[in-house]
C-alpha cells in the first residue's frame, strides 16, 4: 500500500510499504478514506519529537471503512464506516475507567522510554514517535486498529467525512481545551493562535457559554476565520497582545487563556530569537512565548488552558507570576473517547460543521507538498484532508 513516511527532518516521502495485519486478536484494519495533517504533525515534520525513525509511518486523524477484524472483536463489522480517535486506549484500566483515556496505562509497548522523559506514560498515539508506541499511522491507504472495540466510533448515514474526520483529534482538542478554561457565564477568553485546534477552541468556548472570545494570531486568513466564528481579533504583529488584552478587558485582563500552539510558538524581540536560538541547538524542547504570554495576560485566578504540544523542556517560565497571580492550569493530550458522542451530536443537530477549517483537499500522494504548505502558511492553507484512494482532480472536488 501507499503510506506517507517519515525520513528526516523535513523529509516527508509517499513510499510502498506493506499492507497491516492483524496483530492481535482485538485488532481491525481499516481502509482510509479521509486522513488529516495536524499541527502536531509539524513538530515531527521539523524533527522536534525524539525516537522517530526513517520509514515510521505518519498520521493520526483519519477515518473510513473496517474491512478486517480480529476474532474478538464484537462492536465492529465488515463494512461499518468508522472515525478513529488518535488516542489508543484499553478500555479498561485505572485511567480508562476514570474517562481519562489519553492517560491510559496498557497502551504503550514503549512506556520506559515516556517513563524517563516524563516520569510516568501516557498512552500510545498513532504516528507519533516509538516513544508513544511506535504505532504506524493513518496516513496511509491502510491502517491498523489496535483495541477495535474500544476507540473507533461508527458514523451514522448521511453524514460526510468532512463533518466527522476532526472528530479524530482536532475538534475534541479545541473543545476540551475550553472546557479547561472553567467558562462560566459571562467570562472573556482569549485564544493565542488560530490554527485548527484554536478555531475549535474559538467555537467550543463559545458552545460552553463565553460572552467573548478575543484571539490571537498574524495570519490574515485565520484570524478572518476566528471573526467568521464571533471572536475578536488581536494580529500580534501590529500590536502588543498584552497591551491590548488588559486594554479589551478594562486592565484586569482575560477570565481564562487558552495556548493553542505548543512548543513551535512564534513571536517579536528579544526573547522571541532567544528561543529560537535555544531550541535551535537544543538547549530547550520548546519555544515557550505563548505560554508564557498566556500567564503574563490572564486576570488575577484566571485559568490557563494548554491543547498546544509541549515535548520536553523549556525556559524562563514566569513561576512568579503563576503563584503570585494565583492561577490554574490545566492541559494533557485529549482524552477523545470522552468527547465523541456528544460533539458527534452537536454535528447531527447543526450546532457546528467542522469541516470549516478545510482550506486544501488533495491526494495522498501531494502529502510532501501539503506539508510544505501547512508549515509554511503557503497558498492560505488552514487545514488539509489527504484521500488515498482519490485522483487529483477526485480530491480537489471533494
């Protein structure tokens, strides 16, 4: 099968590779037909995530149709149209018990490796590194489904891939990101970039009940978008974002702040080319601008929220500020499973369409280009959806 393939930093290839098979008797294949490129997946891209390997199969937001099953498998069947989250979990320990899937304890074959980064392990993630399982991905014509009964959600008739793919990762990331936020009526939320996670998190904070959302970014086309959704829109680049966050808010500053970049965050001065610098060389894992902005801005016990993709260090946090201001913080890769059936039902009852965030619909075999373009902001590119199984002129039509 056709599979797009890590082999370097910034080396992204579509290669042949052998088709999955069932592993263990819990297992389903998977044929794709709608698979993703996340944000998250540029911190592979620009080689930022340690124990990848060349030829590692990449991916985690993809969807499509069972054509296999193991033998213990009982939910599923040949033929059901299914979205698969990009969390694995068991379904049945400690964590997975606890609604707290991404957390799960009997996922990841590789758990010492996350153990001596981290202290404890998370569960394995499809296409994301052998220290979170070494799970080939999504990206691809093909894909094997560890746990079958557990993770994957069938998708009722009438409703496209594109409405239900971001159930996958992107949409649940923006809505628990603003559910860490505590919304209570009435409050302001400020969200610091406008990539997929971020619009979501836009919307969602919004579902939940926020009276303002002002966000944060300097690309034209997203922050057009976060306007298309209700926020108010602050471009860095034109102004001080702390400057005009107490500005918006009468000096007290927002209720809660949501960092929806992670460890890749851009930003002007001094401390912005420190960072660089660091992560450059390795000294630190992440460039930590938002976050620390985030801190910076938000009210006196207001409530940081962080769906951004953060992998192992960074520097300079303001400590000073987070206990003296008496904040909170939460974050945590998304616990999906938690969130598919109740935003799968804000999708049936016209709450949403996520399919909003699309901006490229290409074939898989263009992923080396949809990567170039996605990192680099090229061609007003917001989201791109790849289809293994479509023509060029198939995809651009979908």
């Amino acid at each position: 099968m056709k599979a797009v393939c890590w082999h370097g930093a910034q080396d992204v290839r579509v290669d042949n590779v052998p088709d999955p098979k069932i592993l263990n008797p819990q297992d389903a294949i998977i044929k794709v037909t709608s698979t993703a490129i996340c944000g998250s997946d540029l911190h592979l891209y620009d080689g930022y995530i340690p124990t990848m390997k060349s030829g590692d199969i990449l991916g985690h937001e993809f969807m499509g149709e069972v054509v296999e099953v193991g033998p213990e498998v009982k939910k599923l069947k040949v033929g059901d149209r299914v979205v698969v989250p990009f969390t694995i979990s068991c379904g049945h320990c400690f964590f997975c018990n606890r609604d707290l899937w991404s957390l799960c304890d009997n996922s990841n074959p590789n758990a010492w490796m996350a153990e001596k980064l981290w202290g404890h392990s998370p569960a394995g993630l499809f296409g994301y590194s052998h220290l979170l399982g070494g799970y080939a991905g999504g990206q691809a014509e093909y894909a094997r489904v560890p746990f079958a009964d557990v993770g994957p959600l069938k998708v009722p008739d009438g409703l496209s891939d594109e409405k239900v793919l971001f159930l996958t990762d992107i949409f649940p990331t923006g809505y628990m990101g603003a559910e860490n936020c505590d919304i209570e009526p009435g409050d302001t939320i400020a969200v610091f970039g406008c990539g997929p996670v971020g619009l979501f998190g836009i919307a969602s904070a919004f579902m939940l009940g926020a009276e303002r959302v002002i966000a944060i970014d300097r690309f034209p086309e997203r922050l057009a978008l976060a306007q298309s959704l209700g926020a108010e829109i602050i471009n860095y680049e034109e102004m001080d974002a702390g400057v005009a966050l107490k500005e918006m808010t009468g000096g007290r500053g927002p209720d809660a702040c949501m960092d929806a970049v992670g460890l890749e965050a851009h930003g002007t001065g001094v401390v912005a080319l420190y960072d660089t610098v660091k992560q450059a060389v390795r000294m630190e894992t992440g460039r930590a601008m938002v976050l620390r902005q985030a801190i910076a801005a938000v009210r006196k016990g207001g409530r940081v929220s962080v769906p951004g993709v953060y992998g192992g260090f960074i520097d300079k946090m303001p400590m000073g500020s987070f206990v003296n201001k008496a904040l909170t913080m939460k974050s945590g890769q998304t616990h999906v499973q938690k969130y598919l059936r109740p935003l799968l039902e804000r999708i049936q009852n016209g709450e949403i369409d996520p399919s909003f965030v699309i901006s490229h619909r290409l074939p898989l075999e263009e992923a080396p280009h949809a990567y170039k373009i996605f990192r680099d902001k090229q061609e007003n590119c917001t989201k791109v959806v790849l289809k293994p199984f479509s023509q060029p002129a198939e995809a651009a039509a979908v």
